[in-house]
C-alpha cells in the first residue's frame, strides 16, 4: 500500500511493482497524485506520470478520518490485506491513520515512512521533525550540495532527483529487510527513511576524511579532486566524454597513448596529482590530444586501450546505441488515456530466475477503485455504493 504524492515515496513504490510487488496506490479523491499534473504532449498525456504510476493501481480513499468517519472501518480492512505500507505523507497520523491502528490491525505489516527528518521516535530537534522537505532542499541539508558545482561558481543541484530518488531505494530496501524480518519473526516494525540522511549516505568515505582532518569538500566541477584525468572533457567536435584514469595500469597505458613514458611522469605524482608541475605538463598534453580527436574516436580508441570511457550520452543517444537496445532496456508502455504507446526505461535490476515485468501502465485516478473494494476488501456493491456516497471513496476514472 502506498500513501504519498511525488517523488520518494511513490518511486520507492513503483520500483517494488517493477519487481512484482501488487501496488495500491492510495490518492486523494477528485485530485491525485500531484504527478498526474506536469508537461504535457501534444494529446494531452503527462510522460512523468506514465513512467511513475506504472504498475500501480489507483485507489481514491479519503484518509481523513475526522471528515469521514467511514473510511477509518475502510483503513482497517485495507491494512489487514497488505504486507507494507510505505507512506510519505507528513504527519499522517494526525487525523487519524496511525502506526498503532496498523499495527494491531495487521500485527505483521512493515510500515516504512518516507520523511525529510526522520521520525521523532529515532531523536531529532523538533523544529526540522515533521517539517515537509523537496529534493533540492533534502541536499542542501544532508551536505550533497556543497559538493556541486565549480570552485568559484554557484552550489548546483545534483540530478534527476538524486536525493528523492536514494531516498525511494533505501526505503524499498528497507521494507523488504523489514519484510524478511517479518518472515523469520511474525512481527512487523516500523521503518524511517528521511531524505537528508539517505543523500549523506551516498557520500561514503567523504564524511570519514572531511571530519578527520581532511576539512570541507573542495569543488572541482566536472573534474575528480584526486585522480587526473578523470571527469568530463571536451572533444574536438565540441561533444564531451567522461574517462577515468586510476590505477598504475590504466595510467600506463593513458601515458602510451599520450606519447611518454610513466618513468617521467610517475603515477602518484602525476595522475595522483602530487607534483603541480608534472600535472600541468600533463593535462598540457592530454588537451592537446583531445583538441586532434572527435568524441566517437575518443571512446572508440580508449575502450580498444582499455581505459574506462564514455561518450556522454542523451536520451536520446542511449535509445539510439545498440548495447541498450541489444540489452533490452526500453519498454513500450500503453497509456490508459489514449491507448498510446509511449517509451520509457526498463526494470533494473535484472533476474535470473524471476524477471521483472512491466505489466500495466500508470493508472486512470480511481481505476481500480471498485475492484479493491470487492476483490480484496470483500465489500458488496451495496456497501461500495454507500463509501462513495459519504465520501470515502470515489472512482473518477479521469487523469489530471
């Protein structure tokens, strides 16, 4: 089950249903997942909502249970059917669907909380707790952004959505951790997934050297602070490539294609950047080279070396390269509108034994309202009829 609007919470979600998880979507009647509302193309669909709804299915329920009454009995019997509730909803709990209905209603459900701080029972200052949170604001607070952008230039914010989207896989992580502990246990628990500390963890070793002497992360742009070359260059034909030069023989074969020996510019104080001068005479060089080379004979003669490279591709340069479409990496979804085919990325990662499937696209609001109630809640139509009716529930069968 999944409570929650863009981005976190609903990714954490669909990558579940990638692998063959049942998702109810849960959504606000009469308006929906705000993703349903965005760039639109020329008949009207949002792509962003067709690639995150996908494998989802819609249910309008009025969560509130101070307005509607009826749907606390309609919470009860939805929680008793699922195994996990990942939830990003700020204080949810408020009006009425708590952690501690849940869980005596379904003692063995895994409830994962997708928040911007975390929850107040794992600590926090309460002026942060509860506080709503967005991807470039999450950055800012959990360090990532002050380590974007050039030395002398404006903070940049690192994308697509780097911090929702580590957010999304730690939290779907977490509920399967909490999803085999319940195996093994019969209990299920409460999972907290906050925004800022998921984008820290992907600093890893950062952390560890700039609290212990190293001092703050200093910017380099599209350039590794430590090895040389290593990042994003230009190409003589104005396209860009990305090399990473690391290890003594990797940099030796780097100094055969530039023409020179690795006893003249040896590997820690050159390519580990410990004497200016060599560096200097290097990247002298290296640029030189790349001024002679288009980006296609970069990648070409470096992958024949066997120095890590690429070509930075667009999207639309990875649907045209033939490594992703022999490897099957794009799907066709349809959309529930118009009935149109529209492209989008296939599942990762990949299983040997259990694929993973695309099986229907992003929901009309509402689609699978009436057969929730029936199929899974038991409800008779008699009953279904009167949710709607108090406002409950709804089936719009619209998109926004």
């Amino acid at each position: 089950m999944l409570t929650g609007v863009a981005f976190a919470g609903p990714f954490a979600a669909r990558w579940l249903g990638d692998m063959g998880a049942e998702i109810i979507k849960i959504e606000i009647p009469g308006s929906g997942d705000t993703s349903r509302i965005g760039r639109r193309t020329e008949t009207g669909v949002v792509p962003k909502w067709i690639s995150l709804g996908r494998n989802m299915n819609s249910f309008e329920f009025n969560m509130n249970f101070d307005k509607v009454p009826e749907s606390k009995e309609v919470f009860v019997d939805l929680v008793k059917q699922c195994d996990i509730w990942i939830n990003s909803v700020p204080n949810i709990g408020k009006h009425g669907p708590t952690d501690e209905l849940a869980m005596s209603a379904n003692p063995k459900l895994v409830i994962v909380h997708v928040t911007g701080y975390g929850l107040k029972q794992n600590g926090g200052v309460d002026r942060y707790l509860g506080k709503p949170c967005v991807d470039p604001v999450g950055q800012a607070f959990s360090g990532l952004a002050a380590m974007q952008g050039m030395p002398d230039g404006p903070y940049l914010t690192a994308n697509p959505l780097v911090c929702d989207i580590t957010t999304a896989l730690f939290a779907a992580c977490g509920s399967l951790a909490g999803y085999y502990s319940m195996l093994q246990t019969g209990k299920g628990q409460v999972i907290d997934a906050s925004m800022y500390e998921s984008a820290a963890y992907l600093m890893s070793y950062h952390w560890c050297e700039q609290l212990n002497g190293g001092g703050n992360y200093k910017r380099t742009g599209p350039l590794n602070p430590l090895w040389r070359p290593f990042g994003y260059y230009e190409c003589r034909d104005g396209k860009w490539v990305s090399v990473g030069v690391w290890g003594i023989g990797i940099w030796k074969k780097f100094c055969d294609l530039m023409g020179v020996s690795p006893d003249d510019f040896p590997y820690m104080d050159t390519c580990g950047q410990g004497n200016p001068e060599l560096v200097k005479k290097m990247d002298a060089l290296w640029l030189d080279w790349l001024s002679q080379h288009d980006a296609a004979e970069v990648e070409r003669i470096f992958m024949e070396t066997g120095i890590p490279v690429s070509m930075l591709n667009t999207a639309e340069d990875a649907y045209a390269n033939p490594h992703w479409q022999a490897r099957n990496d794009f799907i066709k979804i349809i959309d529930a509108t118009t009935g149109g085919e529209f492209v989008d990325i296939a599942t990762m990662p990949r299983f040997g034994g259990t694929p993973c499937n695309v099986y229907k696209g992003a929901p009309l609001l509402g689609q699978e309202s009436d057969a929730i109630m029936k199929e899974i809640l038991g409800y008779s139509a008699e009953k279904i009829e009167s949710l709607k009716a108090a406002g409950a529930v709804a089936a719009s069968l619209t998109t926004k």
